[in-house]
C-alpha cells in the first residue's frame, strides 16, 4: 500500500491505552479508525482503495503517457516512416494496463511478469507482427515463432541492420518490447510504490534506450528531453503535494476546497517556471555548448556477417577475361554517363590477394539492408533493372550510391534476408547469391565524374584503410615507385606521374591469342614479376593492384576496384539496356579528393602484340650442300637377360609406387563409398521393386503392384496416405492432394482387374502399366526437381510398407529381404 494511502489511519488498539477509558486520540469515536470529532467532518473513504482504483490514477496515466510518447518519438529517424507509431503504442498501452492490473489485484511480482509475457504474446503480434496473423489479429505458430525470436535476436538485427527499418517489418517487435517493458516498469512503480517519483527512472532508460538504437540523424532530442523532464518534475511535486495532503485523515468540505486551490496555484506555477527555464535552456544551450557527436550503437558495433568467408572477386578476372569472354553475364536497364558497375571494393593487400576488409574506418562495416537504405550522399536518382543471366557469385553487381535493393527473381526472400551493404566502399553482397535467372532492382545515387583536368588542382584526402605489411610487399615495387615519381612532392602529380609511367612501359595482355604471353594472379611475385620486367605484360587485374600499391607507397590512399564498364570495342549504345559481357570486366583503382570523394583512375596502358613478322632478307640463300652421313658405330653386343638388365627393370618398376595408388584409392574410395552407398542402395532397391512387381507370377497382382508402384511414389513425394485405405480411398487423397482426377479412373480398373471373375491378360497388365507410367510422371512433372530428387532417395515408402510402426531400423532392416508381401 502507497504511502498516501496508509498514513493518518492508524487503526485503535484492544483499549490497553486504560482500563475502560478510551483513548484520547479516538475520543468522540467508537470505530475502530479515528476519524476525528467536530460539527461538519467527514472519514476518509479511500483509506483502503488502491491508488490505481483512484480518480488520481488517471493524472499518472495521462504524465506516463505523454513522458512515452515523448520516448517514442527516437524511433522516427530509424524507421523512416510512421510505420513505429503502432508497435511503440500497442506496447505502451499492454505495458500501462498490465501494470494497472497488477496494483488494482495487488498481484506478486512473479504473477505480474508472468502476465506481461502472456500479453507480450497474445497482442504481439497485433501491434507490431500483423503480417504474421490472421485477420491481422489472431497470433499464429508463425507469430509466437517471430515473437519469442525478436526479444532476444531482434535487439542484434536491429542495431546491425541499415535504416530503414520499415524495410524489415519482423524488426518491429523491438520496439513493442521496449515500450512494454519501460510502461511496465513505470507503471508499477507510480501505482504501488512509496515514492512514485521513482517511476520517472524507466523512462529516461527507455530514451536513452532509444537513442542508441537509432541513428546518428536524431529526431527532436531537445523537444523530448524539454518534455520528459517538466512533466516528470510536475507529476513528482503533485505526487508529492498528494503524500501529505493524505496525512490529515480529517478534512472539511473548506479544507478540501483549499486544498484544490493549492493545489492547481502550484500546479500553474511550477509549470509556469519549468516552461520558462525550459526554452531559455533550449535557446542558449546551443549557443553555449558545442554540438556533440550522437553515439549510437549502429555505429559500434561489428556487424555479424565475416566478409573473408568470400573469396575475392579479383581472382577471377581472368576467367571473365578470357574464358568466358563472348558470353553474356547480365543485362542493365539504364547505364549513366561514363558509368560503372561494381563487383567488389578491395582495400586489403596480404602479399597473395586483394580482398575487402570491412574492418571500419573508411573501409566501412558490411550492415544487413532492405528495399530502403538511408544514405547522406547527394546525386541523381536512378532506378537500375538488373536481369542476371549468366554471372553467379554472392558479389551483387551495382552502379553509384545505393539507396535500396528490391529482388524480384524466384529465390527472393532468401535474397532479401541475406543482403548487406557497405556504405562506406558501396558493395553489396548477398549470402544466399546471384545466379542466372535472378533479377533485381536498384535504386541509386550517381554523381557525375569530375575529369582528370578537375583532380589535378584538387587536394587528396586522408583515408583509413588497412596497412600492407611491409613483408608481403613485392621486392621491386618501392623502388619502382620512387623511380617513376622522383623528387616531386605533390601527391597528385606523384599521382599521375604513376599512372602515367605505368601506361607508356605497359603492355595490356590477357593471354589470349595473337597477344603477348601473360599469367593470371595479382600475387607479390606476380607483380614483381611484372614492375622488374622492361616491358610491363598484364591486364587491368596487374595494372590496378600495382597501381595501387605503389600510390600507397607514394602516400596516396588507394583501393582496387572490380567491376565493369563499356570499353572501346565495346557495342553499348547510350540510353540503350546493356548486356554485359565478360569481356568487359575491369579493374581500376579510387582515390579521395576533397569536396569530390572518391575518384576512380585508370591505368590501362594500350594493347601492343609481342608477335612481330620477321623482315624479308633481300637475298636469296644458297642452297645447303648434303654431306654423306657417317656411318654409326656398330652397338656392343649384350648378353641375353643380364643381371644390368633385370636391375634395369627393376628400377624401373620401382618408380611406380603401389603402396601410394593403394592410399590414394583408400582415401578416395572410402568417403564415396560411405556418400554414394546409401544413395545407390535406395535407388536400386526402387528398381528392384518395381521390376519385381511387374514381372510378379500372377497377372492380378502385376495390377496389383502398378497400384502399389503408384502409393508409393506418392507417399515419397510427401503426401500421406492412410495404410488401411481401399483403392479408391487413398485414389482420392491422391486426386485431392495432386489435381489428378485419372488416379480414380485407375483405382477402379485396379479393383475390377483384381476382383473380377476372368484372369486379366498380358495385355491387360500392359496396358495398365503403360496408365500407371503415364500417371507417376505426371505426378513427378507437377513438383521441382529438387523435390523429385528427395523423392527417389525417400525411405517413406520403404517404411509404410516394411516397417510400419516398427520404426525406421525396421524399414531399412528390410531393404535386404527378399521378398516383400504386399496384400492386393
């Protein structure tokens, strides 16, 4: 009980205070609560009535509600729309009355938890999970599923996920649960604590709460702080004035009225006050205190999703290059000006590959993303209809800035739930990958190429991107790099002067025919290899990371980028979709300019081919003069099977080692034994089965079996049909189940081929085969091929039939016997 409540009604005691004499403090009373004596006065008679059971409870209701809303309001920039209004009021509202209930039935803590988690339940689904329900209200398995997930996963997804998350709506039990939680615990405390000004703690953790699960972009921080704390201030003086009014367990009808007047005049003055202080503070606080940087936990935390799982896309720039160089990988609906699409960015060196990071910094985190991706860049819109037709990887090819993904190919949801994005080197990946027959839309932000004319008056910026260790550096290449930019200064020039060099002793050859001889790889010795030589031989894969390395040398951040663009032999017409070929796979590098960001350069030096013909002599050379031939010396002769000879032989046979043969067949035999065993058992037990009932003694069951042949391919196919049905019984679970209305037409031939008078003919059996072949495959025609492939290796009719309720071991038990009884 509140301490307003209890205070001033003490109850009288068993008369000990005299022997037959009352009390002098209940004189005039002969109940056992005083209640004072005089003309006019009245007895209190909320003496024992809960404070949530109050007119007053309702001035606790209307401060906690405004205080929340005030908390609330912190989703707006995270969700991007409106969409947090009804999860955060829904929890707010189940929170508030499940507190209410709790101190009106003054129910233990244990009672009072295990119903906010019954209402967590029921109405979750309602306020934050609609899509999950039925008629948007009743909770589902689907429901309950997502619901007990969120309370402990969805706090992770939500800070590693990018605004907005109205693009992810399982992610709204967050902040259902949240406001839930902050309602309950506020309300408990108003309602049944002694000093109710304590309630107004949960709320501040709950917009602190809030912050951090936001974005850097806050909403109205000064508004909600300003709020939060006048009316807590103003519900904790009334709360307050409230607790020792309650004191006085006497008053007067004057009393009561004098007490209403002091209390609003404190009211309106209190309010008056803190509103005053309140926009003063709200005014100079700007001007007085720098504006600090927001911390948020978005921002801090490493994201799940470990990048160096994938390999890097540069090792396969050959294989676009020259293996599958005429073959078309996608088509792009709309390609801006001098655009480009990127694969992957690559900022890491390790001596053996360039790969991304995705470690911070300016090499950015990789963050789950949805059809909406928040984004402070600036550029032109433009929506990019990507249709893949012959690229697969998890590297999502894009142009510019994106600012949402929405896949719309077969495999879309599983595409959805897997992508991520990093803002910071724009790449896009998707766990569950790309593959031909997928298709895609992208919305994004391009910017328009300053020119090299622009960036040679520019400033590089700084970049924090992983240091190379020195070790894994190629021997050659600082000393390349101090050799082409000499005693200049100026990091751009240093810039330039690199690439430069890099195009005039460069020769661009990917190894294809009638081109200079080139090796794959970007390894140190590869581009070792390349900067040593006098004549430079690779293509872009070389030329980017060695580009790259020696700008790092140089001082100039640099990272390697793989994507592709129209070349000069190129087909691509402007403002016509683009099929891209692999052909057109590049590789370059970015830098950061100041005001510009980062600016992709060049350094493809032009194709010059090794092969060069040979100058014609003008001279005819004199024909060669034959000179008879020595004759050869006549060969020692000998001795049949000499012992040289059989050592001879022996050696050579030593050089075949057995004993390796055998390991390597052990090592290789064994695993597919124990893999491709149990698959080639299986299938040759269907085929054994199934030849064994069409080539059975009697022809009736022969009939007999093309029935059974039919129950089983179904029952592998998932479908479950009853052991004790009759044909026509489990004829019409199939027909309901698969749309095949012939599988009765079946059954009842079955049933009159087995149970009539005359003995069915070869024919007969024949024809009825020939019906039941037609019907399987089209049982098989009407599902994917994964879930025929699962089909033919299912034991679910092996074990209907062998084992029953036996169990499995039973059923493959029984994959060895002999002859299998099957009833007619």
């Amino acid at each position: 009980m509140s301490d307003e409540n209890t205070r001033g009604n003490v109850p009288v005691g068993d008369g000990k205070a005299g022997a037959g004499r009352p009390s002098s403090r209940t004189r005039g009373t002969r109940t056992g609560w005083r209640t004072g004596t005089g003309r006019g006065t009245t007895r209190r008679r909320d003496a024992e009535q809960p404070r949530a059971l109050t007119v007053l409870a309702l001035v606790d209701v209307a401060a906690l509600v405004v205080m929340l809303a005030a908390v609330a309001v912190g989703f707006g920039p995270v969700w991007g729309s409106l969409g947090y209004v009804l999860p955060t009021a829904g929890g707010a509202v189940v929170g508030l009355t499940v507190a209410w209930v709790g101190a009106w039935r003054r129910f233990p803590a244990v009672t009072v938890t295990a119903l906010a988690v019954l209402g967590y339940l029921l109405l979750g689904g309602a306020f934050a999970l609609p899509h999950t329900t039925i008629a948007g209200v009743v909770p589902t398995l689907d429901t309950l599923r997502e619901l007990l997930l969120g309370s402990v996963e969805g706090w992770k997804q939500f800070v590693t996920t990018v605004p907005p998350m109205r693009s992810f709506p399982d992610l709204a039990v967050v902040p259902f649960l949240l406001m839930l939680l902050v309602a309950l615990v506020a309300g408990t405390i108003s309602w049944r604590a002694k000093h109710a000004v304590w309630a107004v703690v949960p709320v501040v953790v709950g917009f602190v709460g809030v912050i951090l699960l936001g974005t850097v972009d806050e909403a109205l921080p000064v508004p909600q702080g300003l709020v939060i704390a006048i009316v807590g201030l103003l519900w904790g003086a009334v709360r307050v004035m409230e607790a020792r009014v309650g004191t006085h367990s006497i008053s007067t009808e004057s009393s009561r009225e004098a007490t209403r007047r002091l209390r609003w005049y404190r009211v309106r003055t209190g309010a008056t006050i803190l509103t005053v202080a309140a926009v003063a503070a709200g005014f100079a606080a700007p001007a007085l205190m720098p504006h600090p940087s927001r911390t948020v936990l978005r921002e801090t935390i490493v994201p799940p999703l470990d990048i160096h799982q994938f390999t890097s896309p540069l090792v396969a720039f050959r294989h676009y290059a020259k293996d599958v160089r005429e073959e078309e990988l996608f088509t792009v609906s709309e390609l801006p000006e001098n655009g480009r699409i990127r694969l992957a960015t690559l900022d890491r060196y390790d001596g053996v590959v360039f790969d991304a990071s995705g470690d911070g910094g300016d090499t950015g985190f990789y963050t789950r993303v949805g059809e909406e991706i928040a984004t402070d860049e600036e550029g032109t819109r433009l929506p990019v209809e990507v249709t893949v037709t012959g690229y697969s990887g998890v590297w999502i090819p894009e142009v510019g800035d994106l600012t949402g993904v929405r896949w719309t190919g077969p495999d879309a949801e599983a595409q959805t739930d897997g992508t991520y994005y990093n803002s910071k080197t724009h790449t896009a990946i998707t766990t569950a990958g790309v593959k031909p027959g997928d298709t895609y839309t992208l919305d994004t932000l391009v910017t328009e190429d300053p020119g090299e004319d622009v960036l040679k008056k520019a400033t590089i910026a700084g970049a924090d991107l992983p240091e190379t260790d020195p070790t894994a550096l190629p021997p050659g290449l600082p000393a390349k790099a101090v050799q082409f930019t000499g005693e200049e200064t100026d990091p751009v020039t240093k810039l330039f002067l690199i690439r430069d060099a890099l195009q005039d002793f460069g020769v661009l050859s990917s190894g294809l025919d009638g081109q200079t001889p080139s090796r794959p790889g970007h390894s140190a010795e590869r581009i070792d290899t390349l900067v040593e030589e006098e004549k430079m031989v690779g293509d872009d894969e070389q030329f980017a990371v060695a580009f790259a390395l020696m700008a790092r040398q140089a001082g100039i951040p640099a990272r390697v980028v793989m994507g592709f663009y129209p070349g000069e032999k190129s087909e691509y017409e402007e403002g016509e979709p683009w099929t891209v070929l692999g052909s057109d796979v590049h590789a370059w590098i970015e830098v950061p300019f100041k005001e510009y960001g980062w600016v992709p350069i060049d350094a493809v030096p032009d194709e010059k081919p090794q092969i060069q013909p040979e100058p014609k002599s003008q001279t005819v050379p004199k024909p060669p003069v034959l000179q008879d031939p020595e004759p050869p010396e006549e060969p020692d002769k000998a001795k049949a099977g000499s012992v040289e000879d059989d050592d001879k032989d022996e050696a050579e046979n030593d050089l075949f080692d057995w004993g390796l043969i055998g390991i390597i067949l052990l090592a290789v035999g064994i695993p597919l034994l124990l893999i491709l065993g149990p698959v080639v058992a299986i299938l040759a037990y269907k085929a054994r089965r199934r030849a064994r009932r069409r080539s059975a003694e009697q022809l009736a069951d022969r009939i007999s079996g093309g029935w059974h042949e039919v129950v089983d391919v179904v029952t592998d196919l998932g479908t479950t049909v009853p052991p004790g049905a009759t044909r026509r019984e489990s004829a019409g679970v199939i027909a309901g189940t698969h749309e095949l209305p012939g599988t009765l037409a079946l059954a009842h031939r079955a049933d009159a081929t087995v149970f009539g008078h005359g003995e069915p003919t070869p024919a007969d059996v024949e024809a009825f085969w020939t019906e039941v072949d037609k019907l399987v495959g089209g049982l098989r025609s009407t599902v994917s091929t994964r879930r025929r492939v699962r089909a033919a290796l299912s034991l679910r009719s092996v074990w209907a039939r062998i084992g029953g309720r036996r169990g499995i071991f039973a059923a493959l038990g029984g994959l060895g016997s002999r002859r299998t009884k099957e009833s007619r």
